[in-house]
C-alpha cells in the first residue's frame, strides 16, 4: 500500500487547498556537473513569476544525493518539491509513499524513447517522469589507436590486448570505470555481467541469480585489469569525475562512462580535445549491455504546490528544454526524435552510438530492497577488484549476502 503521508497525516491544508496547488518551488537534483540547469530553469521563472523554482544542487555523488533527499522526506519533508531522482531510485521512492503518483496524459510519455518510462513506473502506476536517460559508453584516445592502425575495441579481448599492450607505449592508464564502492561501481559491475550474459537478481526482484559462469567471467574480467596492471590501481578510487578528469587530463586510453564525458574532454582544458571518440562498451564476443541510466522528475508527496510542480515537469521534458538538455547539459534527453536529428547528429557524432547503447541498455535490478543489493554489489565486487577475495568466492558470497537481503522483508 502506498502510504500518502504526507497529506493525510499531518492534518495541515495542503498548498491544493489554499492555493490551487500554485506557488513557488524548489527542484533537488544531484550536481549539475555542466552547470546548464540554473538557465534553463530562468526561462520557466521568467515566464512564471508567481510559480518561481529555487535549484536545490546536492552532492555529485549519486549516493550522497540520495541520502540527503531521503533525510529530508523521511522527517516530513519540505525543503524539496520537484525531485530530480536517479532511475535506480523510484521503486523505493514510491513504495515509501515519498513521491506521489502523476496522471500519464499530462506528459508527453508517447515522444520517449522506449522503455525509458517504465523506469518511472512502480506497481503499475506512474511516479515520475523520464528527464535525462543515459548509457555507459567507451571513450578511447582515437590519435593513439590511428596512430597504430587499430580500430576501437569491440570485444573484451580486443579491450584487453590493446589497453596491455598500446597503452604503455604512450605512458598511458589502460582502462578505467568507475571502481570506488559506491552505485557507480554497481553500474560497472552489472555491466560487466550482462555483458557475459549473466544477470543478479531475477525479474522479480527476489530470486538471486548472479552465481553464474557469466558472472564470475564478468567480474573476472575486471579483477584481471587490477592484477595485471592495464586497469591503474588508482581506479579503484573512481567516481565519474574523476575518471573523466583522468581520461581529459590525458593519462587513459580507454574510459568507460557516461555520455557528458564528450563535454568535458571536448573543453578548452581538455589535454584531448578533438583526439578521442566513443563507441558502445564492448563485451566478450562483440557489443556489451550498458546499464539503464538516467533520472525521472518527481513530485514529493510533501510539495508545497503539486500543480505548479507538474508543470514545471511538463516544462522539462519538452521538446525545446530536452534539445538543451544535449546542447547545454551534455546529457542524453529522453525524447526519441532528437537522436535522429541530422543537425545533433553532427554536431554530437555520438548520438547515433548512444541511442544505441540505451535502446540496449539493461535496467539494474528492481528490488524495494534495492539500496541494500547495491550496497552488497558495491562491497563484494571492491574486494574482488582489489584482489582481497577471487572472483569466484567474490560471486558465491554475493549470492548468499543477497539471498539474506530478499529474504528479510
Ligand atoms: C549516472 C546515471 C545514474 C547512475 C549514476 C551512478 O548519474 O545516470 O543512473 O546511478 O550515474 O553513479
């Protein structure tokens, strides 16, 4: 049952009942790392005086974000309205009764792309709308890789052979993701692990499935590049942003990360601007599974004027301010006609790439539990790459740390 809490319980009049619904607001969202939301969200305020949007920017981190929105709406909420929650996120969300439910046809749900929406949906019912999706890709240093006559790599192997041997030559990383133990390190891992063909949890998010032949090749893969050295030590440190501040700075050959990648790297500081691309992440026997990524708008169930919030939703995802989500932001929209838009296309020569990776992409597991399954995820497949545990073991103890997890309830 989704427990309303927030309008029922605290027997105050909710902005709905005082004001239509209409009022300012305040949009959440984890760090705008291009910096292009605060004038997007200036043309909504110019034309909405009365229905003014604050931007609330939390940490980078994607688990951090989450931690400071869940503070705020556990106490009983009210210092964030609109939430811009991470796709990962929205089962838990709605199942707490934290994000309200939205009405489908007040959004433009039909000019998505495929299956972005049903990372919105929980139980059947809408509880956000797609803003930004995203798909894990693989940046390469295209110079170096002419300059030897290869191509970009399409299978693990090929990854494998040319981030051994090449690399060094130019006294570069190998390869890098993002290995730290936070959600970005589950994202890699479940990479890693579709990519073999192997899964963690089955649909229904209770039956553990990850003790398989594909999971341990997957993680061993991984673990290999740390023994090896053609992953750098220094990976197991890696958020995004510092994985693309290596990759720009010049020290990598090969990075697997997110799309907004292509901005900085493409920057003025960027030690290889014009001199690297990006292809789908490779897997054992040619293109590999990106994990589903992105994040859906919601309206907190404690929002101060529930109306003004779904418009500004509405506002966000349309047409024009998702052509600015790629053009300013760097991130990959969610409508589908502007990966087929021939001026994006060479302006962005990725997209074509991209859309892709995400029409691909393989949603992480869908569990009420999911916070606890990426935090065992995170630590078990740590200890793999840091050589603490065998990829083998690493696996077995995934499987019984999860199987405890579904089976609390
Ligand atoms: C990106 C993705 C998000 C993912 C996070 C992991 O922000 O869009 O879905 O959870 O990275 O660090």
């Amino acid at each position: 049952m989704v427990v309303m809490a927030g309008y029922v319980a605290s027997g105050t009049p909710t902005g709905t009942e005082r004001d239509g619904g209409r009022g300012p607001m305040t949009l959440a969202t984890a760090g705008d790392l291009t910096g292009y939301l605060g004038p997007v969200l200036e043309g909504w305020n110019r034309d909405h005086p009365a229905e003014k949007v604050t931007l609330v920017e939390l940490p980078d981190s994607a688990d951090e974000t989450r931690s400071q929105m869940i503070t705020d709406l556990r106490s009983g909420g009210g210092r964030f309205d609109v939430l811009n929650i991470d796709v990962a996120w929205t089962s838990e969300f709605a199942a707490a009764g934290w994000i309200a439910p939205l009405e489908r046809d007040r959004f433009a749900l039909e000019s998505f792309l495929p299956r972005v929406t049903d990372t919105a949906t929980y139980d059947g019912r809408l509880y956000a709308v797609p803003y930004v999706t995203n798909a894990g890709m693989l940046f390469y240093r295209k110079d170096v890789l002419d300059r030897e006559g290869e191509r970009p790599p399409r299978t693990w192997a090929e990854l494998e052979r040319q981030a051994r041997t090449i690399a060094p030559k130019y006294g570069l990383g190998g390869y890098a993701g993002q290995f730290l133990p936070y959600e970005g390190l589950t994202v890699n891992a479940a990479e890693a692990v579709y990519s073999a063909g192997g899964t963690i949890l089955g649909d229904d998010g209770e039956r553990v499935t990850v003790d398989s032949a594909a999971a341990r090749s997957g993680i061993g893969f991984l673990a290999r590049g740390v023994r090896d050295g053609w992953i750098p030590r220094e990976a197991l440190t890696y958020k995004e942003e510092e994985s693309r501040q290596a990759f720009q700075d010049g020290r990598l050959l090969f990075l697997r990360n997110w799309p907004y990648t292509w901005a900085g790297a493409s920057g003025k500081d960027s030690e290889v601007a014009g001199k690297f691309g990006a292809v789908p992440l490779p897997g054992p026997d040619g293109p590999g599974t990106s994990v589903l990524g992105g994040a859906n708008l919601a309206v907190s169930s404690h929002a101060r004027h529930p109306e003004s919030a779904r418009d500004l939703i509405a506002y966000l995802t349309s047409e024009p301010v998702q052509r600015r989500v790629l053009t300013e932001g760097a991130l990959p929209p969610v409508r589908a006609a502007l990966y087929e838009d021939p001026a994006l296309v060479s302006r962005f020569p990725y997209l074509p790439a991209l859309r892709t990776s995400v029409l691909s992409a393989a949603p992480r597991p869908k569990s009420p539990h999911y916070e606890q399954v990426s935090l065992a995820v995170q630590a078990v497949v740590h200890d793999a790459l840091a050589q603490h545990q065998t990829p083998e073991a690493a696996v077995r103890r995934l499987a019984d740390e999860l199987a405890a997890i579904t089976r609390r309830r």
